[in-house]
C-alpha cells in the first residue's frame, strides 16, 4: 500500500543544529528557503552572481558561491535546472561533499535516467512539490500545505527517513500530504504529465476553438467561454476537492446530461494507445537520451519558434487587446536566428518541416 506521510509523522529535532543550503534561489529555491527559514531553521543561499542572488540578498538571507555553501551545508537542495544539474555537480559540489552532506533533489529526473552520479557515501533524498514555487509559499502562508512526492534514492547514514519527513515537515508540505514514490516514478508521471495530457487536452482545445469559430462565433466570445473566463480553473479545483466525477454535481443538470450522454462518442478515440506509447518512451529513458543530444536542443529552439507563431497566439492577441487585458511579453527566438539553426540541421529538415506545417495549421 502506498505511503502517505502527514505532520505528525515529522519531527523537527532531527534538523537540529543543521545548516541547509539552497543551491539556486529561482522560483522553487527562493520559496523552499522561505518555508524553511519560517519553520526556524538556519538557511543559506549558494548562487551565481546574477539577479536571484541580489534577491536573495534582499530577502535577507547570507549568500555565498555553490561551492562555499556546500562547505558550510549539512543538508543540499539542489534547485536548479536539469539542464545545468551535472556540470555543477560535478564541478562546484562532489570535490567538497563529506559523509554528513545529504542532497535533496526537486526532480526525480537526472536520477532516475543515470544523468548524473552521486557519492556512495552521501545521503540522496527527493523532495517533489507538486505546485509551482509561487504554490509552495503560497500554501504554506495560508497553512494549507501542498502535495509532495518524496524518495530516498541512497540512506547513506542510516537516519535519512527521520530527515526527509523533518524537512518535509518544515517546508509545509505534511499539512496536506507527502506521497512516497520512487526517482524514477516521480520522474515518469512528470514527463507523462506533460507529454501525454497536457498535449492532448491543448488538441481538443484548439480543434473546439477553431470550430466554433468557423462556425461564425465572435472570437473573443469563443475564447472567454473556453478559458479566459476562469471557469475551468475553477472546475479543476473542485475536482481536486471533491472528486471528478462528483463535482459534475455543482452544474445544471442540462450541463451533466449534455456532458455525461456526448462523451460516449470520444471513448472509441485512440488516447490510450497513443499515450501507452509515449509512457514506454519515457521509461525506457529513450525521452531523456533524445533531450540529452546537442541536436534537440537546437530543434527545441526551432519547434518554440514555430510554436509562438500559430494562429492561436494571433488570435489571442486580438482578442487580449479588444478585452483589454494586459499582454505578456515574453522573449521569443528571433526569425533569423531559427533559419540559421535551420541551415545547420541538414539530418532533421524533413521532421522540422512537419513542426512548422503543424504548427502553421493551429
């Protein structure tokens, strides 16, 4: 049966006289230090000399290079991104780790698919919220607490499970619960998440965008009833509260039996196949060999570019500005600089290609 940890199971004691290191102070390290520093526990920041350090800085805390708070760390978080995760490791952490270091990872990822090593000699944890780092300190203000997967990758010591739960505990998570899964498993369900569901939720929401407006439907009407208006942020938290199926009960009964008596027609759809395959792709490691490669992170930087192009993002432009709402600005790779990256990726025309038909037809 699976475990669920909740506050009684965590003790503070056992962080007694420990210094923890947060080793990035992005959107998860600055508000993981925050929660730990609330809960009375001695915090410092290891960063680079950029702007998450002059926030750092701002919020009070002492900051110092990665590797000068590694020396003075008993316990590691390591909130930084997977992409730089190995180099640091390997360059500003493993040369001045000791037996009393115990690292805690935000993602089961560069475990679980052997991106990294670590010592033998070292305590590996995995704390996972399931909430963006806004979320977590959100949640902990208001007492609420937030979902965690948690993991013992190396028990090193032999007292790491009275640790994590004292971590856990002083972060805030045991007011709602810590899920025990392992690296790996932490690992699939994110990238499953994100691969399976997330893509085929957008599909079916660009296909009844683009239908109702065919159909001659005031654009801006589409979009505000489909999810600018909030109401399916809305329904997903009454799913999560009461149930997902059960919350059908808080719509009109027009709404349940139009819902209920329509979705028979998509049962025969192949979700399920499709997804099945992208599962195997992931656990196999076959997703985290292709990110590794120097080529995909090129054609990454060419898929984004189409995909910041689609009509969707036109539309959504007219519409945000007709409703009057404040548009986001974020950086966007530039159209030459796709076409040279382009010109250098002979090997992948033909799959780029299909990105950019794609992305053009939504």
């Amino acid at each position: 049966m699976t475990k669920v940890f909740h506050e009684k199971d965590g003790n503070l004691d056992f962080l007694k006289g420990k210094t923890i290191g947060i080793i990035g102070y992005g959107n998860q390290g600055r508000a993981q230090a925050l929660n730990l520093r609330d809960s009375d526990q001695v915090v410092i920041i290891g960063n680079r000399d950029d702007i998450y350090k002059e926030r750092a800085i701002l919020d009070g805390f002492e900051t110092y290079t990665i590797s000068e708070a590694t020396k003075k760390s008993d316990i590691l978080f390591l909130l930084i991104s997977d992409e730089i995760m190995t180099d640091v490791l390997k360059k500003e952490i493993k040369p001045y780790l000791e037996k009393k270091h115990k690292l805690v990872f935000a993602s089961g990822y560069t475990i679980a698919f052997d991106l990294l090593k670590t010592p033998s000699f070292v305590d590996v944890l995995l704390i996972a919220p399931r909430m963006i780092g806004v979320g977590v300190r959100e949640k902990y203000l208001t007492n609420e607490g937030f979902y965690s997967f948690i993991s013992i990758h190396n028990d090193a010591s032999g007292k790491t499970q009275e640790t994590l739960l004292a971590l856990c505990k002083a972060l805030g998570t045991l007011k709602k619960g810590a899920i025990e899964v392992t690296f790996k498993q932490e690992a699939v369900l994110d990238l499953f998440n994100e691969q399976a569901f997330g893509p085929a939720f957008g599909q079916v929401l660009l296909n009844s965008i683009y239908t109702l407006i065919d159909a001659g439907y005031p654009p801006e009407a589409v979009l505000v009833e489909m999810y600018m208006s909030e109401e399916m942020a809305y329904t997903y938290e009454k799913m999560s509260k009461i149930g997902l199926v059960k919350q059908t009960n808080l719509h009109s009964n027009t709404s349940q039996y139009g819902a209920m008596s329509r979705g028979i027609k998509y049962q025969k759809l192949p979700f399920k196949r499709i997804m099945k395959k992208i599962l195997e792709n992931i656990e196999s490691g076959s997703f985290a060999k292709e990110w590794d490669s120097k080529i995909t992170k090129a054609k990454y930087k060419i898929i984004k570019f189409f995909a910041m192009k689609t009509k969707i993002n036109r539309l959504e432009k007219m519409v945000r500005e007709n409703l009057k709402l404040k548009e986001f600005d974020f950086e966007e790779l530039s159209k030459p600089a796709a076409k040279d990256i382009l010109q250098e990726l002979e090997s992948i025309k033909e799959e780029i290609k299909a990105f950019e038909d794609f992305f053009y037809e939504y």
